[in-house]
C-alpha cells in the first residue's frame, strides 16, 4: 500500500480534529478575559508537565514495542505495575493538596482563579490515565483515524459543555470526561487486530528502559518549548502570556500535516519499514516547502481572521503569529525526523538536541525577558525552533550516510517521497 493514500484520510481527520480544538479554545477564550485566559494558559502548561512525569513514556513504548513477538505476554504486568506506581503519586497529590492547602497545579497562578479542588484534578489526571492507555491501544495497531474520529467525537461533546459551564474548573471536569472518550470501542477491538510479528523478543526490563528514556526526554522537550511560559509570566502581566500563547496556537496550526505523518512515521519505522527510512529526507522537504508557500498567503490573509477569531481582544495577536514564523516552519524537520531516531532507538539524539534547545531558551530567556518583554521571548523562540530542526536535519543526513549533495537533490527527493510503500 502507497503511503500517502494510507496518510491522507488520517491527515483529514486531523485537519477536523484541529478545527474543533481550535474551536473550543477559541469559545474558553472568548469567555474569559485576557487576565484570565493567562492564569488559564499557565494552568494547563502546568498540567502538561505533570502529565508528561505522570505518562512516563509508556504510550511510545507500547507503539514502538508492540509488534514485538511476546509483548502481549508481558502487556498485563507492564500494565499492572505501572498503574500502581500511578495510584501511589495520585494518592501522594492528594495528600499533599490537604496538607499544604493548596493545589499542585497552581504554580504562580492567583488563588481567586483557580479555588482548591484536589479530587477534581486527581480525576482529571486519572481521566488523563485512561487516555493514555487507550490512545496506545488504537495507534500501536495502526488505527489512527479511528483514533482521530473518537477524538473528534470527544470534542464534539465538549462543546456545549464548554458554552453552558464556562468556569475555569468546571472547564477542567468537561475535558476529564471527554478523556474517558477513547475507552468505547476497546471491547469491539479486542483480538481482531492484525500485527507485524518480528523475530526478536522483548522483556520488562527493556520496556521500562525505553519507556523512561522516552520520559526523560519528554520532559526536556517540554522545557525546552514551554519554559518560556513560566519565565513570560514570572517578569510579565498574564495578558502578556495570554497574547503570547494565543500568537503561538495560530502560528502552530501549521504543525497539523507533520504531526499527523510523525504518529504514523514512527509505527511504520518501528515495525521495519526500510522504503519510508530512505525516504523520509524527501518527505520532510516536501512538507517544508508546502508549508513554507503556505505561510506567505497566511501572513497575506490570516490577520484579520486571527483579530476576529480572538474578538479583538489581543492586538498584536496576528503580528506576533507571524514573527513566530519562522521558528515554527523549521521546527517541522524535528517534528518529521526524530521519530526516525526514536524508531532506531537512538534516543540520545532527540534528547542531546532538546537539552541544548532548553538550556539556551532558558538562559536567554531568563536575561533578556526581563529587559526586553515579550519580543525576547519570541526571538528566543524562533532560534530555539530553528536550532532544533535544523540540528535534527543534519544528525539524520549523518546516520543515515547521505552525501550533502544527495540530501538537497530535491528531485530525488520527491520521487522517493511519492514511492514509499507500507510494508
């Protein structure tokens, strides 16, 4: 089977997906003011992080292991430990949610926002679980656009839930259910899914090694494109960070393509796939290109569609979206490439490429935010994208052996791109 023709109805599916997430953020924004909109960014950055301790990299690992001969042996207790090592943290939340009288989550976040609500975030997190599991379910089978079609689903419902509760915490709850979305359609699946079967075999063992390696990077990753929130708004006002977050929500959408062919890239290079590894180079610039032609006729016509979508609210919004150009469209070979490394099991690749990222928006971040506002951040930001995608670009030229001239002949490139089976 072609490649691109098993892509497409999942990059349409993403393309929905996106759009209604983008509605739902674009319906809490409306409802909040700018003021707020910055507690309620900070507030889910934060939730992110702890998600990704909590996560422990067992969804990578399930994907790029489960074509693994005896992986399904070994599943239950995977299953079973880690989910004792989950209730245990939940219940040590809990606890110190009563002890300190505070909640976790509510890091630089101002009480009269955000109200003490520790059993509503223990089953926020306990949804985000469940998600976690069932996500891994449908993807390590290669069900991406079921996957996708059950999110959407979950979005759907969010919608009016959204509209008639528009409080920060009944917000919170609204997603903690529609976490538990993905969990409908495990029973129909179970035993009727067909698997690439390898000749090696997998223990425990290896499974936890890989799964906390993929952790560790996760979360210097996060550091590395989401420290700047913190810093925003430790030295400014959260309109500040409201204007900033909302600049880099429309900036990203252009991440919709690579994201959706990074989930399938790392399957099928997981499982073998030699066609899509010789041409993944191809691919990565072809997508490039497309969206590099694509952000002249967003920059030409996207403003005035960002001022109405944020109701006017955030002047500056669409300009700042655009500044953050260039960072975003490089950033798409790391999105692309560094499931090849993953696939490989070279990890330290990716990791070696978001330390350095992080320990530089940090650092920079930290010196010139508080001398020169929110223009540094996003300065910052584009170098930062920019180190990474174009350090992940050179480090798969150099693993894979490719000469500079062959990885520019964009010719060859593109007719390996258009001949990738799925094998």
């Amino acid at each position: 089977m072609n490649f691109y023709s098993k892509s497409t109805l999942s990059i349409v599916t993403k393309f929905i997906l996106m759009a209604l997430q983008l509605l739902v953020y674009l319906l809490i924004n409306r409802q909040l003011s700018p003021t707020e909109f910055g507690n309620y960014t900070l507030l889910f950055a934060n939730a992110c992080f702890i998600q990704l301790i909590f996560s422990g990299g067992f969804d990578v690992a399930v994907v790029h292991f489960f074509s693994v001969k005896n992986f399904k042996k070994i599943f239950s207790q995977l299953l079973f430990n880690y989910s004792k090592v989950i209730a245990i943290i939940l219940v040590l939340l809990f606890i110190g949610n009563y002890l300190l009288g505070t909640n976790a989550l509510r890091i630089g976040i101002s009480s009269d926002f955000l109200p003490n609500r520790s059993v509503l975030f223990l089953f926020y997190f306990a949804s985000f679980i469940v998600n976690l599991f069932s996500q891994s379910f449908y993807l390590a089978r290669g069900f991406y656009v079921l996957n996708n079609l059950i999110l959407i689903l979950a979005q759907v419902i969010l919608i009016p839930l959204v509209l008639v509760f528009n409080q920060p915490d009944a917000i919170i709850l609204s997603y903690a259910i529609c976490n538990l979305m993905p969990l409908i359609l495990i029973p129909f699946f179970k035993n009727k899914a067909s698997v690439i079967v390898l000749q090696k075999e997998i223990k425990a063992t290896q499974f936890w090694k890989y799964a906390l390696v993929v952790a560790f990077i996760n979360i210097v990753q996060f550091m590395a494109y989401r420290a700047d929130y913190w810093l925003i708004d430790k030295n400014l006002k959260p309109q500040d960070l409201a204007l900033y977050a909302n600049a880099m929500k429309f900036s990203q959408l252009f991440w919709i393509i690579p994201n959706a062919l990074a989930t399938i890239i790392f399957r099928e290079l997981s499982g073998g796939n030699e066609s899509l590894k010789k041409s993944l180079l191809g691919m990565a610039h072809f997508v490039f290109l497309g969206l590099f032609i694509a952000s002249f006729f967003y920059i030409e016509f996207g403003g005035d569609l960002v001022d109405f979508f944020l109701s006017h609210k955030y002047k500056g919004a669409a300009n700042t979206s655009f500044q953050l150009l260039p960072g975003t469209l490089f950033f798409t070979y790391n999105i692309l490439l560094s499931p090849y490394f993953s696939a490989q099991k070279k990890l330290w690749v990716n990791g070696s490429i978001s330390f350095f990222s992080a320990l530089f928006l940090i650092i920079a971040d930290f010196i010139l935010i508080p001398k020169y506002g929110l223009n540094a951040a996003i300065e910052v930001n584009n170098a930062c994208y920019i180190f990474g995608g174009v350090l992940t670009l050179i480090a798969y030229i150099y693993f894979e052996k490719i000469s500079w001239r062959a990885a520019w002949n964009w010719k060859q490139n593109f007719k390996n791109f258009r001949t990738i089976k799925i094998e």
